[in-house]
C-alpha cells in the first residue's frame, strides 16, 4: 500500500484529492496536514516512507 502525504488547508481540494485517488486501481493511504507546520511536526518516519508529497504552494503562515 501506498502513502500519499498531502499539505492543504482547503477542504474541498483535499475531498477532490481523497475522492481521485479513491478511483484509483490500488488506493493509497492518504494522511492530510492543514498546515506546513503540522507537517514539519509530524513524525519523521511519517514523512520519510510516503511515496508522494502534495504541498499547496499557498498556505497561510508558511507558503513556497
């Protein structure tokens, strides 16, 4: 099974991103941060294993 680590604070984009990969053949395990820093604070190993990270270049407080 997949890991799918997505950073978004909008959540009508992160139901479109849940709802795509829930078409998919093998759905991944998605994990969803609403902010940069709780992305930063999470567990190491978390971040590490995901096989992809979606990060919305536009959040408030930290962005780019």
């Amino acid at each position: 099974m997949s890991l799918v680590v997505l950073v978004e604070d909008n959540p009508v984009d992160v139901d479109l991103v849940q709802l795509a990969f829930a078409r998919s053949q093998d759905p991944p395990t998605i994990v969803v941060f609403e902010s940069a820093e709780a992305a930063l604070a999470a567990p190491s190993a978390e971040l590490e294993t995901a096989d992809a990270i979606a990060i919305d270049l536009a959040l408030p407080g930290m962005s780019g």
